[in-house]
C-alpha cells in the first residue's frame, strides 16, 4: 500500500492548484487526512485513494492527463460523495463541509481546528491575511497591497 499522507498531499495539490510543498507547508496535511479518514467511510476511502494513486502512477508528470483523469473519476459528485469537493474547500477554509447530498439548511459545516483557519489557501488565493491572525505588522498600511506592488 502507498503512503495515504503522500497521495493525499499530492492528489490535493492538483485539485487546489497549490503546490505540495505549498501544502505541507501549511502543517495541515496529517489533520486533514485525518479529517477526512473520520468523516468517510472505510469503503469509500480506500476506493478513493486507491483510484488517487492510479491517476497520479497514469499520469505520470503529465498535468493536463491528470487533470483530464480527476475530472472524471474523483470530481462528479457521484465518485466517492463529492469527497473530491470537500477536500477542496477543507484546504481552502480550513472547515470540513456537510456531506455533499446532505441539504444545506440542514447540516452545516465545522471548523477543523484554529490553526485550520490560519492555513487556509483562502488567504493565499486572495493575497492578504486571515483576520485577527498572521497580522502584517504595525505600520503596514503605509504600503500598498501585495497584489499592487
């Protein structure tokens, strides 16, 4: 068997956009494999990360083949219960979102940890910094934003 962390991380860099050095640097990767180990079944697990190993052996390095690979066989809603989704917006937001099926009015989603709030890509994507969190530091808004350097 491959190394779940290893195939979480890197099959997450394609499906966020982020690097997986980006990734680990977020000290996130062993909270949310455990997250998502938690919050999904065994069966759909290991059908998961078994069809996430076989996209990355087949794809080799070839992005847009990878990418073409996780389109069809981890993203529809129907693969594994949106599973593909949820990793995504657990990266993004640091929460673990309600069951895909589940009806929004009825479940809602929960913060992993503090520390998952800091980390999330959110801040990254969006060239500033978590609030109350990360603060750029006194006398910062005597220069311009990152983005308009």
């Amino acid at each position: 068997m491959t190394n779940r962390l290893s195939v979480f991380i890197d099959i997450s860099s394609y499906l966020t956009g982020f690097g997986a050095v980006d990734l680990h640097g977020t000290g996130m990767g062993p909270t949310y494999l455990a997250t998502v180990e938690k919050a999904t079944s065994a069966e759909t697990l290991s059908f998961f990360f078994e069809t996430a190993a076989q996209i990355l052996r087949t794809g080799a390095g070839d992005e847009s083949a990878i990418n073409a690979m996780i389109a069809a066989d981890l993203f529809p809603v129907s693969c594994f219960g949106g599973l593909a989704q949820n990793i995504i917006l657990m990266w993004y937001t640091g929460q673990w979102p309600p069951a895909v099926a589940a009806s929004p009015s009825l479940a809602q989603a929960r913060n992993i940890s503090p520390d998952a709030y800091v980390q999330g890509l959110v801040w990254t994507a969006a060239d500033t910094h978590p609030p109350g969190a990360k603060q750029p530091g006194y006398g910062s808004w005597a220069s311009p934003p990152l983005g308009t350097r």
